[in-house]
C-alpha cells in the first residue's frame, strides 16, 4: 500500500534514466487501460473500427494520460529547475482535438501540438539535471 502514495507523488525530483523508466512504466499502464477499455467495449457489444473508437474515447484516454503522467514531468522540471508554468502550457496542447488527417487543418495542428509535443519530449529526456551539474562542480 505505501507504493500507490509514491506512484503519484510530485514532490522531489527526477533523473534522467528514472524519468525514462517511469516514462515506460506508465505507457504500459496506458496500453493495459486501453485494452481494458477496448475489451468492455467488445463485450458489451459496442462495434469498434478505428475513427470511431479514436472519436468517442480520446478523453478517456487523455484523461488518463494527464493522471499519470503529470507527477513525473513536475519531478523531472524539478530536476532540471524550469518553471512548473510550463507543463500547462503542453497539456493545453496535448488536450486539444485532433483533427481529421487530409483535412486542410492537419498541417496546422502537426506544427502547433506535434512538433512542440516532441521537442518537449527531448528536452525532458536529455537536458542534465542537479545531479549532473553538481558533478561538474565538484570536477572544477
């Protein structure tokens, strides 16, 4: 039962390879809630293709996703000292709808929520934490 408190706690900081450990472990989490949802559905009778499934459960999911992953990425900013601000800044984008791919308003929303979302993603991944620059303190 102490585990549960810790999975979700936001204090404190993150490294580097137990971000991405924690990054992992929580995908996995997402993909089990999914199939989880996806195996309701089947059972209750609900036809699922594709467009509809993506159109009718795309809070679902982003909810969860929000839950879980928010703990960590305030850990991580911790750790590398930015301003907490900013991780609302990417949820706002990450929440907004996607729109359908070929309509004349996808290219806009790759390069507003897309791009941004990635080099996000690679700034949390490789930029140094505390413990690195502490490192280099101690070298000089």
């Amino acid at each position: 039962m102490n585990q549960l408190p810790q999975f979700f706690d936001w204090r404190g900081e993150l490294g580097r390879l137990a971000y991405l450990r924690k990054v992992i472990q929580r995908i996995l989490i997402l993909i089990v809630v999914t199939g989880f949802n996806l195996g309701l559905s089947a059972l209750m009778g609900i036809e699922i293709d594709s467009t509809s499934y993506i159109a009718e459960q795309s809070s679902l999911i982003s909810v969860a996703a929000l839950i879980l992953f928010v703990p960590i990425d305030i850990r991580r900013l911790n750790d590398l000292g930015v301003n907490l601000w900013w991780i609302f800044v990417i949820e706002i984008l990450t929440l907004l709808p996607q729109p359908i791919q070929g309509s004349p308003q996808f290219p806009f929303y790759v390069l507003i929520v897309i791009v941004p979302n990635l080099f996000w993603a690679v700034f949390m991944l490789f930029k140094p934490g505390k413990e690195y620059r502490e490192f280099l303190r101690q070298k000089e």
